[in-house]
C-alpha cells in the first residue's frame, strides 16, 4: 500500500529535511518511527522536496509503501505516537502505487515571514526573520512585479543547485499583515534552491531603497547568482502547501 502524508514541522531543532550523518533530520525521525511500527524494518519515505537547515513546514508531503494493513484513517495517530513533538502528521490517503510526492506536484506555496521591528521578540526569534531597517511595501510589490511569469531565476538560485533547468513559473506573490508580521506568499510551479530566500533578500533591498524596483528585469536577464541580493535566513521561511 502506498501512503501520502501531509506534515507539519517546526524546523528549529533540525538539520533539514533531508537525511544526514550524525544529524537530526525531518526524514531521519520520520523514518524511524515508521521503523518502530514495522518491528525495525525500514520504511523510506519521499518527500515533495527538501527544506533546508531552520525552515519549517506547514504542509510537506511525503510517501512511501507499507506491507501493514493498518485502517488509513489509523495511520496518522500510529507514527504521530512515536514522533517528537516538533513533527506531527496531519493527515494520510491511500494512493495509487505510482504516485509519488515529488514528481507528481503540480506547484507549491511557500510564505516567508518578516518581524519589521527594531526591537527583537524573543518568542519569534525562530520562526520571523528581524528586520530592523524602515522599507517600503509599495517598492517591494513594484519589484515582484517583474518577477511572476514565466522566467528563468538563475540569478535567484544558489550556486549550488544541480538542476539544469532554472526556468520556473512564479503565479503569485502577495504581501500581506499578519498580526503585525510582514508575510510573503509565493505560489509558483517549482522553486530552485534557496530561490525563495534569495528573492526576499532581494526584494527588501528593494523596499529599503537600496534597489530600483525595474532593475528586477536586468537581474533576471543577467542569469548571475552575483546580481541578486542576500540570501534571507531560514527561520522566516515556510513550506505551506503542494499542490497536486
């Protein structure tokens, strides 16, 4: 039986998604409860992307096949049992053996949360990124205007990504207050590596000023990881949907 699974993580105890040596990872402690209730036996599961070092998640997806004939409805309460409190599945659904988290996502939606405060608040050190510098949410939304559509984000994207293919289709961006957090919502087909954070970095230079909103276009057209601004900390960053 092949099982998909929505997950909720608070990232700050974590690695990462990804299983590493010797380090505490989303896909570790998964995997190791599915372990527990299959008597020791590994289940490895796959997930719809990984998230870097401090980034949280309202609504991974993961998948993976078990032997068990446990009710589906059972399942979420089975591993929630042996996970630490910091994970916790919210819910699961049979699927078609050929389904699979990661290649079968049509888009996702990340948010990135902003506490623009000079004064630091110690209960949203880990989950708002301070941003002591005035800015102008009016720039901010001139510049993301250049970047939704269809583009190639080479310029938005570390150095480090593998793919070959940096074209991606961002749908939407959207600026909005959340009980006195500034929140940048980005729903796009496929996002790079450390893209997200690179665009907000990116785009409070803009609002600080320090960019002009229509040297977005030439950044794009660069294709040069230099031409863009500084990547955004992990903790503001959220992993909120994906959709299918």
């Amino acid at each position: 039986m092949r099982l998909k699974c929505t997950v909720s993580y608070d990232g700050t105890g974590f690695a990462g998604y990804q299983v590493q040596p010797q380090k505490r990872t989303v896909q570790g402690e998964i995997e190791a409860a599915l372990a527990k209730i299959h008597k020791g036996q590994r289940i490895k599961i796959h997930g719809s992307g990984r998230t870097d070092a401090g980034v949280h998640a309202k609504g991974q997806v993961i998948h993976f096949d078990t032997p068990l004939n446990l009710p589906v409805t059972r399942w979420p309460i089975a591993i929630n049992t042996s996970l630490p409190e910091d994970i916790v599945i919210l819910s699961a659904e049979e699927m078609d053996p050929e389904f699979h988290a990661r290649y079968d996502a049509i888009g996702k939606e990340y948010r990135y949360m902003i506490q623009l405060s000079k004064q630091r608040d110690p209960f949203l050190r880990h989950y708002a990124y301070q941003y002591s510098y005035p800015i102008d949410v009016r720039l901010m939304e001139e510049a993301a205007n250049y970047l939704t559509g269809t583009h190639d984000f080479t310029s938005f994207c570390s150095a480090k990504a593998e793919v070959i293919d940096k074209v991606r289709i961002i749908k939407t961006i959207e600026f909005l207050d959340e009980n006195g957090l500034l929140v940048i919502r980005f729903v796009g087909n496929g996002f790079l590596y450390n893209m997200v954070r690179i665009l907000v970095g990116t785009l409070l230079e803009a609002g600080r000023g320090e960019r002009e909103p229509s040297t977005f276009k030439e950044i794009l057209e660069k294709k040069d990881r230099k031409y863009a601004g500084k990547t955004a900390p992990g903790h503001g960053l959220y992993l909120w949907e994906v959709f299918y």
